[in-house]
C-alpha cells in the first residue's frame, strides 16, 4: 500500500504543481512564497546547525493557537523552532505573533512526495517533529522512519468520521501511526481510536488549547471604549444557515431594550454581505466592520469583516453563542472552539450539535459556564439577564479553567522533553 502511495503522489507531482498554480491565480495561495510547497529550489534554511531544532506542523490557524505557548517555551531555552503551515490566514497569523522572533522560522508545508521532502527533511535536519491535531501524511511519517527522527503528535483529534477512512486500509493506517513515538489525545473518544490505530504511548491530559494563556491588558483595539459602555452580545464563528437564528434573537432582544447591539462574527469573513442582506430584508440597520474601523454606534448590527482579533470583541461581552451548532446537518461536524470565550470570562451558548468540542463543552457545562438553548425567545431572555450581570460573577471558574490548562501544559511539556 505504501509504495502505490508513493508511486501516486510521484506520478501525480505535475499535476499537484498546475493545481497549486491555479491556487496561487485564484489568490488561494501565497503569491510570493507558493514555490516552497512545490519546487526543490524554493526549500532553503537559515537556522543555526549548533542549536537543536523542533519542527511544529499546525495546518491552520485554530492549530497554531493551541501550540503558541509550547513555542514560546522552546524559544525561550533557545531550541530553535520551525513552524510550518498550510493555510494563508495561519501564515499571517505567524508571522505577525511568533516569526520575528529570533530562532522561529516559518514555512508552508511541503507536499507529500518523497523528493521533496528529502530536500525538506535534509535541509531542516530537526531533532524532534512534532505534529499537531490530525494532519499526517504518509510518505513524510516514512521518510521519518528512515531518519530515525523522533515524532509525536500532540492535541491529537480523530472523528469517527476520520478513523472509518483510515480503517479503509487498516495495515496501512496501523503501520502509519505505529511510527509515532508518543500521542497526546485531545480527547477520550481519540484516545481510543490511537489505541485502535497501533499507536504507541498514548496519554490523554486533555485539551492543549485549554492552556492558552489570554493576558487581559494585551488586548487593545479601536473599539475598547464603545464596548465597555455599550450593551452587546456576540454570535461568533457562525455558519450559513444560522444567521436567521441570530437575526431572530435580535428581534427579540430588540422588543425589550431597543439599544442592544449584536455583534456577528462569522468562520467565513466572505458571508459578510450575504448577512447584510439579510440583514436589510429584516430592516435592521447593520455596519460590516473592516479591521481598524470605528463601530457606527447608530447601527444594531456589527458584521466583524477580518480575522484573528475575536478577543477584541469577548474581552467586554458578557455573553456569546457559538456557532455551528444550531442546524441538524452538523450533528457530526458541529461546535466550533469555545475556550476563548470561557477565558475572557463570557457566558457561553450554543446549540445541540457540539461533536467537535463535546469534551470542552461538557467541562464548562460542569462549571456552569456554558449552556444549550433549544430556540432564539430561550437565548434572548437569558442575554437580557445577562446584561444585567458583571463579568467579575465569572472569576472563580475562569480561575478553575486556567489551572487545568496549566496542568495540561505542564504534563504534555514533560513528556515531550523526554524525546529531546
């Protein structure tokens, strides 16, 4: 099975190559650094040969934000680190919070075809991978095999989605996994399917994004005034489909205290204008929010148009709804990451299907920080309580949440240090 996996992806390079291309026109990928998933010549190094070397892969941005401390931390005892990404908004995201420090380097991944990761992997020459939440590709876990590099996945998710494709070839997947030196779950449900996986050295502490660290004082925006004296609550990481849902609660809302502001923030900044009509069709007077821009305090509805500063908004909110929740086609898929929100503090909402993130869920529903609502007249009463409310009422659990994340972070950071 392996060596049709490698046969394929070799006799397939060119056209991966015309399909990044065809990316790169549609401005799905970097125009300036696209060459560094594809072409030998575009993989270079400038990190120091004398200093150990970690290399974190985090495909996306949600992957990132739950290793940044353990970044912070090798970057701190001077082990270099490279960061590879898929996506563009998490090449952002890097760049901008972690690569200009010295000793952090970033790249985008490499795609899976074995030339071209020699080249990665000879150039590099890591000490250690470490592989975050779910993105494993075959041809790399062999060449680190052959390399005898240690690698570890940590805050390991699988669905049982995921697991069945994996067991469509089951040798396959068990020598895959086999290959990891230790697997740290995010979850019990992934706990047990590594076990049925063939891995090895399996640990399950809980949720690494739990111990993101949120400083208060370093959250600072345009904005901070409007929000600390207005009332307002936030529908964050909404779907299409769900924003009739939020537009209702509005209604509601709007019939007890006609000067409530609802803030919408959407996984996908795209939907902006499709909220906006919706918006007109319901008379509200709504305003989409670029980054850097002052809130219309005249508008009802502020549709936020950028990423990557949602604790902008949860830092005053007392309360949110997480979204993804609410319609039945994400029975399996649903919940988005409620952790920051917990953090800051905010009373937390969200509908039925939370799959994704149950075993959060269910912590902060023990907390009695997070609740399900079944309809928009349910939410909109218990906002309207809310508001009346101080965020300060949520410090206790906000305390219990940080020492766990600290727990989770010190024990996943013990066992990682043995492979170095």
């Amino acid at each position: 099975m392996i060596f049709t996996y490698k046969f394929l992806t070799i006799f397939f390079y060119p056209l991966i190559v015309a399909i990044i291309y065809v990316r790169k026109i549609l401005g799905k990928e970097d125009y300036k650094r696209y060459k560094e998933k594809i072409f030998l010549s575009s993989i270079k190094t400038d990190r120091d040969p004398n200093k150990k070397l970690i290399w974190f892969h985090a495909a996306s941005i949600g992957e990132i934000q739950s290793v940044s401390d353990l970044i912070e931390e090798y970057n701190k005892k001077k082990i270099e680190v490279l960061i590879t990404t898929v996506t563009k908004t998490a090449a952002n995201l890097v760049e901008e919070k972690l690569a200009n420090k010295k000793g952090i380097y970033h790249r985008y991944f490499p795609i899976d075809v074995n030339f071209v990761l020699k080249k990665f992997l000879n150039q590099w020459s890591p000490d250690l991978i470490i592989f975050v939440d779910s993105e494993i590709w075959p041809n790399l876990m062999m060449q680190i095999k052959q390399k005898k590099i240690s690698s570890i996945i940590v805050n390991a998710r699988i669905t049982k989605n995921t697991f069945n494709k994996w067991m469509l070839a089951p040798y396959f997947a068990k020598e895959i996994f086999s290959i990891f030196d230790l697997c740290l779950a995010a979850n019990q449900e992934t706990f047990q399917f590594l076990k049925d996986l063939n891995a090895q050295n399996i640990k399950y502490f809980g949720n690494l994004k739990l111990s993101n660290k949120i400083n208060f004082t370093n959250i600072k925006s345009e904005n901070d005034k409007i929000l600390l004296n207005k009332k307002f609550w936030c529908a964050v990481s909404t779907h299409q489909g769900e924003d009739i849902f939020f537009l209702n609660t509005h209604s509601f809302l709007k019939n007890k205290n006609k000067n409530i502001l609802t803030i919408i923030i959407p996984r996908h900044v795209n939907r902006c204008f499709e909220i906006k009509k919706l918006c007109e069709e319901k008379d509200f007077n709504c305003q989409i929010l670029n980054r850097g821009e002052i809130i219309d305090i005249a508008k009802e509805i502020i549709i936020v148009n950028s990423f990557g500063n949602l604790v902008n908004y949860l830092k005053y909110a007392k309360s949110v709804f997480i979204g993804k929740s609410i319609l039945k086609k994400f029975k399996k898929i649903g919940g988005q990451n409620p952790i920051e929100a917990a953090k800051l503090g905010c009373r937390i909402y969200h509908g039925p299907y939370t799959y994704n993130f149950k075993d959060i869920f269910n912590q902060l529903k023990t907390l009695n920080i997070s609740q399900e609502v079944s309809n928009e007249e349910e939410l909109s009463q218990k906002l309207l309580k809310d508001l009346q409310n101080s965020k300060s009422d949520n410090n206790k659990s906000i305390a219990t949440i940080n020492d766990l994340g600290e727990k989770i972070f010190s024990e996943s950071l013990k066992e990682i240090n043995t492979f170095l």
